[in-house]
C-alpha cells in the first residue's frame, strides 16, 4: 500500500516526535491552548510538504491533549474544560502517594482510547461521514442536556446539591451577550462582564487556587517545619491497568461517539465517561477521592474523540472544534482542500494521515513514558517554593486566555466560591459542564425553536425522532437513579 | 457558627432571587426585522429558567437537610487558613492591578515573591531562581519562541 | 502607581509573615526585577519592536489563517516580527474596543472586516465610533457570495424559489452564520429587496451552515463561493446565483445578482488593517510599504494562493475614501431592514 510507504520514512517520525513534544510542552503550561500553538506553528508547517508538515501538526494535536492532564493531575490547574474531569481525581492521587500512576494511567488511557477510535475511524469513514450529519440542532440540546444529567446524577452528593450547581453554571454562562441575538444579558453596564465569565479564569480559579491553599496551610512559617515531601510513587501496574479495561473500552466507545458529532467537543465526553464509569462501578466512592478508575474514563473518553473528528473534517470540510477548524487551514495550505472528493482524489494521503494519528499515538507513549518519571517528580519541590510556581502558572494560565488582565478578579472571585462550596460539600463538576455546555445548549434550543415554528412537539415527534429518544432515555435513567437514591435514604 | 453549606445556600439562593428580580431590566430586548423578531427563544428564557431552578432546588435541599438532619459539619475555616485566602486574594487583585503597568515580568515576579515570603521561605538565592527566573523563562519562550503578546511595563 | 503597589505588598507580605529576614530577601528580588525592567526604547526608527495585529475573532477562523500567513512573511520587510492577540468577543466589537482604546503609536494595528466598520455601528451601540476612531492601513482581499441550495431539494433557479418563497412567507429555512454576519446580510438584503420573509435559523460560522445544508435543513444558503466549491464540484448543491454585478469568471453559467436586478452593492466581505484613528502618517506609511512590499513577495503570493485566498488589495488611502460613502449605504440598508 503507497499510503504505508508513504508514511514509512524516518523524517515522518521525526516530524511527529518533535511535534509530540512540543504538544506535551505546550498543553502542560496552562493557559496555552494546543489551539493557539497549532494557530501559531501552522505557517512554519506550510514550508514543508505536507506529509512532514500535516504529520508534525497531529503530532502536536495529540501532544497538547495528553499535556494538558499533567498540571491537571499534579496542581489541580486546569488547561481546558476537559482536564476538569481529570482534576477530580488527580490531585487526590497525588497526595496519597501515587502521582505517578495518575499520569501513567492519563497517558496509557488517552493512547488506547485514541489508539482505538481511529482504528474505528479508519475502517467506518463511510458510516461515520453519513452519522456526522444526522445530529442537527435537536439532537444536539437533547445530547448536550442529557450529559448534564448525567454529571448531575453521577456526582459525589445528592442530585439536588447536583442540580443546583447545574443550574448556578447556567445562569452564570448567560451572563455577557446572548448568543442568538448579541443583546446584552445580565452585565448591568459593567464592561468587565460584557464578554461573559471567562472560562479558564474560573476553572483555574474554582480548582487551582483550592489547591493553592492547601499548600500554604502546609506552609513553613506556620508550621515551622518543611512538610515531608510527597512521593511519586511507584508506576502504574499491568492488574491496574487491566482493572481499568472495561472503563476504558466504555469511554472509547462513548467519545468515539460524541466526536462524530461536529461541535460536540471533549468536555462532554470526559464528563460523561466519568459519570457513566462511576455508575458502572463496584467501588462508586473511590470516584472523586483518588480513583484510577476515574482517570482512565475521562482520559481514555476525551481522546477518543480526535480520531472521529477528523471525519466530517475530511470528508465534508466542516471543521468539529477549533482546532480542527485550524488543521483544515493547514490542509488547505497544502493543497488539499477537504470535501466529498479528498478521499477519491486524495486517497493515499487521507490513509496516510491516518496512519501518522497511529504513529503519533505510539511516539507519544514513547516519549511521555520518559518524561513521566521526572515531571512526577517535581511535585516532590518543597512546597514553599511550589506555591509560587504554581501561583505563577495559574496566573499567566488566567491572562493568556484572552488577554486581559482584568480576568484575575475572576479568578479571586472564583477561588472564594471554589473554597466555599468544596467546604460545604458542593460538586463542582456539574456547574463547570453546565457553564461549558449552555451556549452551544441554549442556542441548539433557539434553533430548534426556529425550525420548529409553530409546533416545538409535533416537529419533534415528527420530524426528529432521534432527539426524543435521547430525552426520554436521559430522564429515565434519571428518574431510576433519583428512586433508588430517595430508597436508599429511607 | 455558620457552617459552610448553609452559606453556600443562602449565597447563592439570595444571587439567584436578585437575577429573578432584575432580569426585566438586565437584559437587552432583541431587535426585530421587518416587523418580527429572528428568534423565538427570547433572551430571557434561560437565565430566569436557571434561577428559578436555583431557588426550587435550594428550598427543597433545605427542607431536606432540616428534616433528615446533616452530619458533623466543620466550621468555616481555622484562623490560619482564612489568613491565607486573605493574602491570596489581595496577591491576585493588586496582580491585577499592576499587571499593564508594570508587566507581565514583574507583577509575577513580586506576587510569586511575596507567596514565597509568606510562606516562610528565606533564601535570596531561591527567590531569585524561582520567583525571578520562572516568569522571565516563561516570557522569553511565550513571546520569543511563540510570538504570543504579553505586557511589558510601559 | 505600579511601583508604589509593587513595592507596597512585597513589604507588606514580609512584614505579615513577621520576620524581618524575609524584608532584605524582598528587596533584593524587587531590586533584581526593576533592574530587569530597565530597557529604553531606542528611538531611531518605527518600528522597533514587534507589532500586535490584534483580531477580534477566535482561532481558526479565516482571519486567524490568513493573519497567520501574514505574520509569517511580513517580518522580512517591517524589521519587526508581528505578533497576533486573538481578543474574540461580541461579534468583534470587544478586539475592535480593545485598538481603538489603545495607544495611537503604530504599534498596535486591528485585523477586522468591513461589517465591523460600517455596519455594526447601525444596528448595535458601539462605544466607539468606526469612522472616527479607526483609520485604514491596508485592505488584504475580499470575498464575495454566492447563493446555493441542496442538490436534494428541487430548485433550480433563484427565480423559482423566491416566487415559491414570496408565496409562502416564513416558511423558507435560511441558516446563516449569525446576526450581522455576512451570509446574514446578503440574506436581509434579499429580504428587504424582494418582500421575501424567511426563517433565519442562526449557524456559528459558515461550517455548521453547510453542514445544515447537506443535512436538509435548510432552503437555501449564501457563502463565498470557495467555502462551497468541493461540495459543489461534488454535484452535494446547486449554485443558483452569485452575489455581484456580473457573472463570475469560474461560473459562467450562473446568473449574477446584478442582472437579475437583485442588489449587491455592500455584498461583499474586506478583510482590513487598521490603526487607531491619531496613529501618525509616517508610521502608517512605514506599515503600509510593508504590506506592499508583502504583497509582491513570492512565498507570500504561494501560500495565499494555496488557501484559495484573493489578493485584490487596497491601499490606505484609497480605502479610508470609500468607507463613509459604505456606512451610509449601510446605513441606508438596515434602516429599511428594521422597520
């Protein structure tokens, strides 16, 4: 097969480590998008041919995923809403001892997921194609609504404690501009507020600086003495990762899922492998306290969904996230413009960029299974002079996500409330889904209510059988768990 | 001694009923086009759906933990540990505050300096390499290497 | 201020913690910071350091690419690197704020559109006036629409469905990209020519818009023709006419909007550069030499070539001449849209 041939020479490889790298290196400094480090790099990509520079570009795609859970796992300092998932369980690793196994299993997770999805991918682009187009604006709300649902349900607390935190991350997302009509929503005239709460701000806020405290109650002038260092802890064992084997298969199949859906995104399929890891396992408590379980489900759910979002990419152009929207830039820079008719013009090449997915999966197992070792290792820095790092982390993580410097009031802000409802035994997973998920919810509902016109529940009936499916399964598992919770309470 | 769920609860239900209450105001009418409005969702719909879902919630959750009672519950914070939230909010404003003017450089450097100080670290030759050197690497790679903009005083 | 509040909280904290070992630690830190802070700006040339091209949209957005290729080619004849601040926000009114509030030294430019210049300010309160607050550097290209529809549905010709659209008002299903956006405008315009009412169901961006399209879900669609070309060069959709005065030279056998007695004036999408209105003459020029210069450049010529990109440029004063006669049809156009 040409395509292999293609993809068998040494300078793909060493285009795909190097970007591999450079992705890891990236997506572990918070706050440093893989978006805007694929944005930044393409140009360079563009003076290469395209089977070093598209290679290169997966390369620090994938990368940028897997870095992205290293400053997740050890200072609780999210890069994007899908290391949220993984903040629940890291950091708590960490502390018992087992920081390394954390990351071993993020990476041996995200690459079977990956790994897995775009095996699937490679052999069902035709079906896949055809299913990418099947979700429109009412599937869309019905899916998006019902992995709230199921963040609710899965949370450490009662569902009610859930629900209201839903329902604080929505009212808090429609503050700013509404996404349908522009007007202004809820910013009573403030500028700050005029472009809605900053999302990294507020994760960082919400999970880093919780953190942040913790350190410096540990702190040696009041304690007076330097705390023990934590150990990195031993790797991750063969029993441990095989005990992970269905969580992992069950998250691929979910993200794999989620991502032939343009627009879906890796939030949603972190989340929901969590949540559904959580109902499907023996040892439900141990979510949320320091499980690797619950690594692996977000992990493994949130890089299967690259693979399948490359599809509608290819064959149709249309772009599922941002960075697809920037890697379709690159493709077209390359000559190869996405459509109906890549795959029959340029069939080798789509093989082949396939392939280099495989080949950066495997590269980046090589190379973070090397890094992995030293970077545990530097939770074990004295704990006064990590909390400045990580202070300095957090806060250029906040300004880098729009350049402005007033998002650090969001982030004090932010780290009361995060402070607040830890102490008081709020999850926060389900109001940071709901905060990510309203816009692109509330405007799937406006465009369903659109193309509805006169009758929302005959059209959905009717025309969009799909969408009701999805509702009435969602709110029946619901319904179970909230009896069997009221049960088990009596 | 107010515990923490309590005030989260009341925090957050008086937030959700100011909303409620201001919303008519809050929010910006959408303009209409030849006579009618583009979309049939109003602006309006989900903020007061959410806060009403918060005030539902909360009372119910309320009623709940009256009725069936809540475990032990830790008072708000040991002394020590308000005192950092403290420091840590007044680092992040005055960070804030001092971020354009002086840049990026030197608002962290003084900010991880102070976090480190306070932390009872004493060395020069730590604060140095730490506190000085990590803000200034990060500079040079983000601005340098990536051509990402961050401040410099001025 | 900075300085004063610098010096005020690393005194503050040391003092806090309460041994007065950490008050030498602090100063030396502060000391080795303020030494490191010491550059002058030489002043023997603009510019001497890079240039921010701030756009106001998010990443991966045509802009964003086309920025990209800009930036990576312009440093040979500015001297300067230039360096792209993504600021997205508020259909771009928050990156357009963001210049216009900034210091007019030629430093810090705005990659916008012509919409944002000329028609946002009719139909939303901008706080800050585009005519008064902005001044050109340089047009980059343009691109201007087509009409198309879904090869499933039966139309076939414009005509055809505006006489089945009038006949049925609010039933046709126009996706577009948003409010104020390009296929949004190209669609209102139709609206208030024609009598035409239609269902305008939003999309983010033109992607999501063909996808609808393809999917069935809507009528009929407006986009640069090179957003649609694979689809069409697939037989997926229709192209029933195109937005401009005469025909295109790649369709020759569609209709152009012009005869069909269709308006097209202000159909159109520029991507510009600009600076803040006071930015000095010189340093415009220095700018727009660059551009220029960019502009006969090879590699640079290539790459747009290879995004499928136009180069039809405009030089800074020739634009800056024709933008208020555009507001006002602008203008003109949504004051009979908005009735």
């Amino acid at each position: 097969m040409t395509a292999v041939a293609l993809v068998m020479h040494w300078q793909v490889a060493v285009a795909v480590s190097i970007g591999v790298a450079i992705g890891i290196l990236v997506g572990g400094l918070p706050g440093l998008t893989t978006a805007t480090a694929i944005a930044i790099v393409l140009p360079f990509s563009f003076f290469v041919e395209p089977l070093i520079g598209l290679p290169f570009l997966i390369g620090l795609y994938k990368g940028g995923i897997f870095g992205g859970s290293i400053p997740a796992i050890l200072i609780a300092t999210p890069g994007t809403g899908a290391s949220v998932a993984t903040i629940l369980d890291g950091p708590a690793l960490v502390r018992k001892g087992n920081g390394r196994k954390a990351l071993e299993m993020a990476l041996y997770a995200s690459v079977t997921g990956d790994t897995a999805s775009d095996v699937l991918t490679l052999l069902l682009v035709v079906p896949f194609a055809a299913a990418a187009l099947l979700a429109g604006p009412p599937e869309m709300a019905a899916i998006l609504f019902a992995a709230i649902v199921l963040t609710i349900i899965a949370g450490t607390t009662s569902w009610l404690r859930g629900a209201i935190m839903a329902c604080i991350g929505i009212l808090l997302a429609t503050v700013g501009r509404d996404p349908l009509e522009f007007g202004q929503r809820l910013t009573f005239g403030m500028d700050i507020l005029e472009g809605g709460i900053p999302l990294l701000p507020m994760l960082i806020g919400l999970f880093a600086i919780p953190e942040l405290m913790r350190m410096i109650a540990l702190r040696k002038s009041a304690t007076g003495r330097i705390p023990p260092p934590v150990d990195p802890g031993p790797g991750l064992t063969l029993g441990e990762f095989k005990r992970a084997g269905r969580t992992i298969a069950r998250s691929t199949f979910l993200g794999s899922i989620i991502g032939i859906v343009p627009g879906m995104g890796q939030p949603v399929a972190a989340f929901s492998g969590y949540a559904m890891a959580k109902r499907a396992s023996p040892r439900p408590e141990e979510f949320g306290r320091g499980s690797l379980e619950g690594i692996a489900a977000a992990e493994a759910a949130n890089n299967a969904v690259n693979g399948p979002t490359l599809i509608p990419l290819l064959t149709l152009g249309i772009p599922g996230d941002k960075i697809t929207a920037i890697l379709l830039g690159a493709f077209v820079a390359h000559g190869l413009r996405p459509g109906p008719q890549l795959v029959e013009q340029h069939g080798p090449v789509i093989l082949a960029i396939l392939l280099a997915m495989l080949l950066s999966n495997l590269l980046l197992l090589v190379i973070a299974r090397v890094l992995i070792p030293a970077v545990a290792r530097l939770v074990t820095m004295d704990p006064n002079l990590l909390a400045p790092i990580v202070l300095v982390l957090a806060w250029t993580g906040v300004y880098l996500y729009r350049s402005d410097s007033s998002d650090l009031f969001f982030l004090a802000l932010f780290g009361v409330l995060g402070v607040l409802a830890r102490r008081g035994k709020f999850d926060l997973a389900p109001m940071v889904l709901a905060f990510i998920l309203c816009e692109s919810l509330e405007y799937s509902v406006g465009q369903t209510l659109n193309l509805a016109r006169d009758g929302v529940l005959e059209y959905l009936l009717l025309d969009r059988p799909g969408a009701i499916i999805i509702l009435l399964s969602v709110s029946g598992v619901a319904l179970w768990v909230g009896l069997s919770e009221k049960r088990s309470l009596s | 001694m107010l515990n923490p769920a309590c005030l989260f609860l009341i925090l957050v239900t008086t937030f959700a009923a100011a909303t409620l209450a201001a919303l008519p105001w809050a929010v910006d009418s959408p303009q209409p086009l030849f006579g009618s409005l583009v979309s049939v969702l109003s602006p309006g719909t989900f903020p007061a759906a959410a806060a009403l879902g918060i005030l539902v919630f909360s009372v119910i959750e309320w009623v709940r933990r009256s009725r069936d009672g809540e475990a032990e519950e830790s008072s708000l914070q040991p002394a020590l540990e308000r005192r950092g939230m403290v420091v840590v909010i007044l680092l992040v404003a005055l960070s804030a505050l001092s971020f354009d003017s002086l840049g990026y450089v030197l608002t962290l450097m003084l900010a991880s300096a102070a976090l480190a100080i306070f932390m009872g670290c004493r060395s020069p030759v730590q604060l140095v390499i730490v506190c000085a050197g990590t803000p200034t690497l990060i500079y040079w790679v983000l601005t340098r290497v990536f051509t990402i903009y961050l401040p410099a005083p001025g | 201020m900075g300085r004063i509040v610098g010096k005020a909280f690393v005194i503050m904290t040391s003092l806090w913690s309460g041994e007065h070992h950490g008050v030498l630690s602090a100063l030396i830190v502060l000391a080795t910071a303020l030494g490191f802070s010491a550059y002058a700006a030489a002043d023997d040339g603009f510019p001497t350091r890079p240039v921010t091209l701030v756009i106001p949209f998010s990443a991966g957005g045509s802009h964003d690419l086309n920025a990209r290729v800009v930036t990576r080619v312009i440093p040979r004849y500015l001297g300067q690197p230039m360096v792209v601040r993504l600021v997205p926000g508020a259909g771009g009114q928050k990156g357009a704020l963001a210049v216009a509030e900034s210091e007019p030294d030629g430093y810090t430019l705005l990659f916008g559109h012509n919409l944002i210049d000329q028609l946002q300010p009719h139909v939303s309160d901008l706080p800050y006036d585009p005519m008064t607050a902005f001044r050109t550097v340089w047009k980059l290209n343009q691109a201007t629409a087509v009409i198309y529809v879904s090869a499933e549905k039966g139309y076939t010709t414009l005509e055809g469905l505006l006489s089945f659209g009038l006949e049925r008002p609010g039933e046709l299903v126009f996706p577009n990209s948003g409010k104020w956006g390009f296929s949004f405008t190209v669609g209102a315009m139709l609206m208030a020519h024609t009598g035409l009412r239609v269902n305008m169901v939003p999309y983010k961006g033109g992607a999501p818009v063909r996808a609808a399209m393809l999917a069935g879900d809507g009528d009929f669609a407006s986009a640069p023709y090179l957003n649609v070309r694979s689809i069409h060069q697939a037989g997926k959709v229709r192209i029933l006419a195109s937005v401009t005065a005469d025909r295109l030279k790649i369709l020759p056998e569609v209709p152009s909007f012009g005869e069909l007695g269709l308006p097209h004036e202000g159909a159109i999408m520029e991507r510009i550069v600009m600076a803040p209105a006071g930015t000095p003459d010189d340093r415009v020029r220095v700018l727009e030499d660059a551009f220029r210069k960019l502009y006969r450049d090879p590699s640079f010529n290539d790459l747009m070539d290879k995004m499928g990109e136009s180069l039809d440029y405009m030089a800074a004063a020739e634009y800056d001449a024709i933008r208020p006669g555009r507001s006002q049809a602008y203008k003109a156009l949504v004051a009979a849209l908005l009735r």
